[in-house]
C-alpha cells in the first residue's frame, strides 16, 4: 500500500512501519483513519487493527479493506479485552522495525504520524504525542475528564521516574522502536499502555511532540470513568514499577 498505491498491493514494500489500532465498534470513524494515514508521506507501512467482536460492520469494514491491501491486516478476538491487551496483540504480528500505536476514534490525527516517524528516525527510542508539551492541547473536556487525566498524570510520576521526565506520561498516541519490546505478561489488562514502553525505553532517548486531542465526534468512549476505572490503572502504575524493578535487577543496560 504505502507510498505507491498505484503499483498495486503486490508491488508494495515490505513495512518499515506498523501502525497498530485497538478498535470495539469504530465503523464510523476507521474508514477516515485508513484514509487520513494514506494521505501522510510516511515509510512503507502495514495498518494492523486488533478488533473485539465489533457489531457495527467495523469488521466488515476491515475485511473489505483487507482484500484489496494486504498491509491492513485484520486481528480478531472474540470479546472486549481492554485496549492494552489488544494493542499487545498487535504488537506480537508487527512486522516494521517502527511501531506506533493509536485509537482509531480520530481523536489522535494521522497527520501527526510524519513527525513521530522523523523522530524515531532520528534516534529516539520512543515518542509520545503530547497533550502538555508547548503547543498541544487536551481539548475541550469535562472536569471529570480533568480530574482523570491529572489524576494518573501524578500517580504515574509518583511510582515511576520515567514518567516525570515527560509531559504527558499517559498519552496513547505513541511510537517506538520495536526492538525496546518486551513482551508483557498476558494478565496485565488496562489503557495506558505507554506507562510500560517508558519504562523499557530504559534511558534511551523519548522524545514528545505535541498535538491536539481531538473531540470524539463518533461513536461512544469506552474507558470508563469509574472508580473501578481507577484501580485498574492504580494496578497498571504498579504492574509497571514492577517491571522497572525486574530490568533494574537484571542489569539490562539502556543499550539493550
Ligand atoms: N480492541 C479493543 N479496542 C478497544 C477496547 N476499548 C476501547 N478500544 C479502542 O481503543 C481506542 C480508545 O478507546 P476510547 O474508548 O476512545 O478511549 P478514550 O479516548 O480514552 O475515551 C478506540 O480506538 C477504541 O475503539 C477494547 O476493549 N478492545
Ligand atoms: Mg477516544
């Protein structure tokens, strides 16, 4: 697909880059996703969308795009495993030596995509689109939201290091270099899958660039805003200490 789509997809280059999205009915806003990431100038790239038994034809979505492009490549699982989990399996089948992870709401614009690509070019490790880094913005949100967000911004830099040396320690817009990948345990479910990669950057370099969230304009949020919500993260900010200790204890070096 990438790059050249008028050679066909058997033309197409082996991907340097996946871009791997966690979708539960998202019929109405994925079509405009795969067409905004087509529209960047970006590396040869592979769309892996790891789905949970959508119902509302995302599926059949995906399975029309994928036989006409090899590089959207459909996962699914039965039932909802939480956005973390379905991002790890995502993470598992990529291919690209880059991987970038983001919703596939439209809350997390394409066009963002060039610059954490150059990023990774450049030498970062890992980098996060960033709410807070000068130029980004939340958006429009409720307090509640607020409350959320700032809530488990301090949490996370309380328990982890690794996260104070950022702005938006949270963001699930990111991309990294595939080799800092450590495969996590099956039994950690949860949102913030960046909490664990800023932890396996292991002092290389994480670079931020900023964007605006955008407001969801289709379909429903799923995360919910419970307090059920926040002992799932509260176990994920310690589910990632602990593999912070286990790299430490075992000496691996930033080098990998
Ligand atoms: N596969 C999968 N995707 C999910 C699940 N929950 C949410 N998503 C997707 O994860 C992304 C972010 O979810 P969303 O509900 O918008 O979270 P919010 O932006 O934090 O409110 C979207 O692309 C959702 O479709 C899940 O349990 N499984
Ligand atoms: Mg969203």
């Amino acid at each position: 697909m990438s790059g050249a789509p008028s050679e066909g997809p058997a033309a197409a280059a082996q991907p340097l880059l996946s871009i791997v999205l966690a979708t539960f009915n998202e019929r109405r806003n994925l079509p405009q996703v795969v067409d905004r990431i087509r529209q960047q100038r970006l590396p040869p790239f592979e769309i892996i969308v790891v789905d949970d038994g959508s119902t509302d034809g995302t599926r059949e979505f995906l399975d029309e795009a994928a036989r006409s492009d090899p590089w959207i490549r459909p996962v699914y699982h039965e039932g909802k495993q939480t956005t973390v989990r379905a991002q790890c399996q995502g993470i598992g089948v990529a291919t690209g030596r880059l991987v970038v992870i983001m919703d596939a709401d439209l809350q997390h614009p394409p066009e963002l995509l060039p610059s954490m690509v150059q990023q990774l070019q450049g030498g970062s490790a890992l980098v996060l689109a960033s709410r807070y880094a000068p130029g980004g913005s939340p958006g429009p949100r409720t307090l509640a939201r607020w409350f959320y967000s700032h809530g488990a911004a301090l949490a996370a830099a309380i328990y982890l290091p690794e996260a104070r040396r950022v702005k938006d320690p949270v963001s699930g817009y990111f991309g990294f270099r595939r080799e800092i990948w450590i495969p996590l345990d099956p039994k950690i479910r949860g949102y913030k899958l960046s909490l664990f990669l800023l932890v396996m950057a292991n002092g290389r370099p994480v670079t931020e660039v900023p964007f605006r969230f955008e407001p969801r304009t289709e379909g429903a949020s799923k995360v919910t805003e419970s307090s059920a919500f926040i002992g799932m993260y509260l176990r994920e900010v310690r589910l990632a200490r602990r593999l912070r200790n286990e790299l430490h204890g075992s000496g691996r070096s930033p080098a990998g």
